[in-house]
C-alpha cells in the first residue's frame, strides 16, 4: 500500500511539475519587449483595429486576451496582455471567429501573419497582402495545442 501511494504522488508532482514548465517556459524565454515609444502609433497611420476581451466564447481563465490591435499597411502592433503559452500565432480572417470548431472550419481562408513570442506588446510585419480590407479579424491561435486565445473584429 505504501508504495502504491509513493509511486501514485510522485507522478502526481511530476505531472503538475510538467504542466508548470509548459506554462512557465514561454514567460521565461521570451523576447524582450519592444519600448512603447518604438510601437506608438500616430492615428493616421492605422488603417484598421479592434479589440481583444477575456469574454470570448472559447476563452477561459489559462487561454485569454486584452488589449489593443491596430493595422497599418505593413505592421500588425498589439499592446495589452495575452495569456502565456506556447506557440502562439497571429491570424488575419475574412471571418469573425469566437470559437475553436470556427477557427478549424475557416482557417484555408485565413493569412498566418507570424509568430507571437510576447505576451505584452508586439509588432509583426505584414506581407504579402494585396488588400487588408478582405480581413475583418485578428486572431491569435495556440498551433501546439490547438487552442484559441482570442480575437479582435477590425474597424
């Protein structure tokens, strides 16, 4: 009996050990942030943006969004805060999108505009985009695990 409970705790404390290092190791490996004067904006500049809030349909307590999100003809710039993890994405869509089941049944349509490595602010170059005006939303998508984080309607 006492072995069947040793052998049943230490695997319960090496499975949450592992579950913290997932969440752990994005915060402490990601970049560092860019200073905020190198991401203001002036209102002219901005073509489209939006806003992401913590009350998605597919958003909980670990996967979430808050902030900002504006476009100019070459950047996508987010200031606020995201949930941390691993392997996060930025997406443009034609469609507005609240749910995982939407996201995997429009993603074809969607533009992969890059990686996300900062969970405060950051700016991502836009490529290869005849017309921004096709895209209504930005989404920011977990590729590993398949989970969505959050999403702003565009403006």
């Amino acid at each position: 009996m006492k072995w069947i409970l040793l052998t049943f705790s230490h695997l319960a404390i090496g499975g949450l050990g592992f579950a913290l290092g997932i969440y752990a190791l994005p915060i402490l490996i990601q970049p560092p942030s860019s200073q905020l004067n190198e991401i203001t904006l002036q209102p002219d500049e901005v073509i489209l943006s939006g806003t992401f809030e913590r009350e998605r349909a597919d958003s909980d307590f670990l996967h979430w969004g808050e902030g900002t999100v504006s476009i100019t003809d070459s950047e996508l710039i987010f200031v606020g805060e995201l949930a941390p993890g691993p392997d996060y994405k930025a997406y443009l869509s034609p469609v507005y999108v609240e749910t995982e089941a939407d996201f995997m049944a429009n993603k074809d349509q969607m533009l992969n505009v890059g990686n996300v490595n900062r969970f405060d602010r950051f700016s991502l170059p836009i490529s290869n985009v005849s017309d921004i005006s096709e895209f209504n939303t930005v989404i920011i998508w977990c590729e590993t695990f398949g989970e969505y984080i959050t999403s702003a309607k565009l403006q």
